[in-house]
C-alpha cells in the first residue's frame, strides 16, 4: 500500500483548493459535461443489468428441429369450401390453406401478423378499404389487428405464415370458418 508523506498530501490539498478557485471555461465546462454524461450513462448501465439480475427468468423451452411433410399431417376440414394443415413453432406458424372457388374467409381481425403467399390460384382480399387481388407467386402483409375478408376466385392453395401462432386455429375455437360447426 502506498503511503503519502505530510508535505505530498499538502501538495495535493492546494491543488484541489487552486482547481475549486478556478473559473468555469467552455473547454471545463464540456469536459466536466462529457463526464456527467458518461458516469449517468455508466450508472444507467449498472441499474439495467441489477434489473436483468433481479427477474427471475423460466427456463426456455427446448428448441427443436422439425422436418414435417405437409403429406403427413391431416387436413382438417372447416367447411365444404375450406380445408387446412398447419405446423407450430415456438414463435411461428405456417399454414397450407386449400380453397373452392367461391369459398369466403369472412371480415375477421387478429392480434397476429399474417404473410399470405399464393401457391395455386388466386385471392381477392378487402383490407383497409381496398380490393386486392393476389395471385399464384404473390405476397400479402397484414399487419395485426388490420380487419380483412378474402374470397377464392378459383380454387387456390396458399401459405399463412403468423406470428405469434394463431391460438383460435390450435384450439379449434375459429368459428368465423367453421361454417356454424
């Protein structure tokens, strides 16, 4: 451990004392500025990680992968026009829709995203007061809670990406297209 004789701690003290003396310049006054605001942002630092180490976090959900054949998976049948499979990860979903000519995916609105891509065929959608039709090779966005309707205008086969997944189709509570089932 070092030790300071008398006349160094002196020495130190008029320093401190000539420093409080004097003036505030520009040049002072940006450095001392420059190190408030990095000793608030250090101290900010601190209380984020104290706040990180303080929630308890639940253990995460093994990830894992999955090779699914949609030939695997039987399509659920919602109605005579409407016909489903779908596959659930830990944040996603995608579903194979199949759909008649004429079948209508009725006004509905979800807190999920929806990317809509179309395989086969063709869908006219109503989405914020506009028609759209989106065809075989074509992509629709929907953002959440964006109230949208959609009619086959010849048989079609699409893809409905979610996120989060849809839980109403999981628990089979959608019955917007269960035709009254």
């Amino acid at each position: 451990m070092a030790t300071c004789t008398t006349m160094q701690l002196e020495s130190m003290k008029a320093g401190y004392t000539e420093m409080a003396k004097t003036k505030p310049t520009a040049k002072n006054r940006r450095t001392t500025k420059n190190a408030k605001g990095k000793a608030l942002k250090r101290k900010a630092a601190k209380r984020k990680l104290a706040r990180r180490a303080a929630v308890k976090k639940s253990p995460a959900s093994k990830m894992e992968l999955k090779y699914v054949p949609w030939s695997s998976i039987d399509l659920e049948d919602l109605n005579p026009l409407l016909q489903r499979q779908f596959v659930v990860g830990h944040d996603i979903m995608v579903a194979r829709v199949l759909m008649k000519k004429g079948c209508i995916i009725p006004l509905h609105s979800h807190h999920n995203e929806q990317f809509t891509y179309i395989l086969e065929g063709a869908l006219k959608f109503w989405v914020d007061g506009k028609e759209i039709v989106v065809n075989a090779g074509e992509v629709l966005t929907i953002p959440p809670y964006m109230p949208h309707k959609a009619e086959a205008l010849v048989d079609t086969v699409d893809l409905d990406v979610f996120n989060p997944p849809r839980a109403d189709w999981i628990n089979k509570t959608d019955q917007y297209l269960r035709g009254g089932k």
